[in-house]
C-alpha cells in the first residue's frame, strides 16, 4: 500500500510554524540548512551593495534571504533566493510571498549544495522569468551571471558582478566579496 503525500499550498507554508529553513518544490516542503558564516558575509555584501545603489535611484526593492517568491502553481513552488531585487514597477508590498519570480537574483552556492541542484534552480529561475541570476561560488572564488537559458558570462575574481539591464550600472567587483 503506498502512502499519500499531502501537498501544501504557498498559503499554507507561509502560516507554517517551527518549520526552519525551508522551500515548497512541486508542492513538498524541502528543508535546508542554515547558511554558515563565509555565505552569509557574502550574501550580506551583495545585498548591501546592491541595495544601496538601487534604494539611491529609486529602481525597485532588495530583499534579504528567505523571502519567498512563488514561482508556480499546482502545485506550488516556493523559493527563496540568498538576494534578490524587484523592480519598482513590480513591486507590490505583499504580506505574503510575492507572486513571480524576482528580476535579478542572488544564489550563494554552500558547501553541501551540489552543482547540479545548483544548475537546476538557475533554469527553475529563468523559466519563472527572472532576467538575470547570479550564482557565486566561494569555493572556487569566481561567478556566474545567467541573463537567458543559454547565455551567461563567467567572472573569475579579478573580475566584477554586474546588473546589466535590470539595475544598469551596478558593478561590484568580485574580489570584495572573497576578503574578509
């Protein structure tokens, strides 16, 4: 006899309690492990920096890690990037998770994230409609900006984090966020 999975609904995640760090894939709750320190540094600089520049030029809303974004329905899937941005002109102030996905988007990769589920979550972005996602690797010191399924540029450390068309003119070079 199998056993049924109930689903759960954006809704019901967001008046979940004690649940931790969590996501909502395809309507499973998928916990996660609490960030360590070296992520959390870096996710705090590319937020900062990117929150600043934006909040400056009044371009839209950067939000912290574990905001939710809903990202389908039926069943739903709820993530939470390490940083993201919402343009002004979609941004909506929601009490609950915002419907879609961000513009631009932050993933630190941790140390017991697995590449593929890594390159997974930048298509599940993409496919959503973000514009532009940001994966940083610590470990090998270097970065990743996917503007579309099939076009992305490597950065290695000598070189700098950009918000091409989505927040024009934010640069951030890489090696500031790998020096304590």
């Amino acid at each position: 006899m199998a056993l049924e999975t109930k689903l759960v609904t954006a809704e019901e995640l967001l008046r979940m309690a004690d649940e931790g760090v969590v996501e909502l894939i395809d309507g499973e709750i998928r916990k996660m492990s609490p960030a360590g320190g070296k992520h959390g540094r870096i996710a705090m600089k590319v937020g900062s920096s990117l929150g600043a520049y934006a909040e400056q030029r009044g371009l839209g809303e950067t939000l912290a890690a574990e905001t939710g974004f809903i990202l389908r329905r039926n069943p739903d899937t709820v993530r939470a990037p390490d940083v993201a941005f919402v343009r002004k002109d979609r941004w909506n102030d929601p009490d609950g998770y915002f419907a879609g996905p961000p513009d631009l988007l932050v993933e630190v990769i941790s140390p017991n994230d697995s590449y593929t589920e890594v390159s997974a979550k930048v298509i599940e972005w993409l496919q959503a409609g973000a514009q532009l996602v940001i994966v940083i690797d610590p470990a090998r010191q270097s970065a990743e900006i996917h503007r579309s399924l099939t076009k992305f540029d490597r950065v290695d450390i000598n070189g700098s984090l950009d918000g091409g068309a989505v927040v024009p003119g934010w640069t951030l070079p890489l090696r500031d966020l790998f020096v304590p």
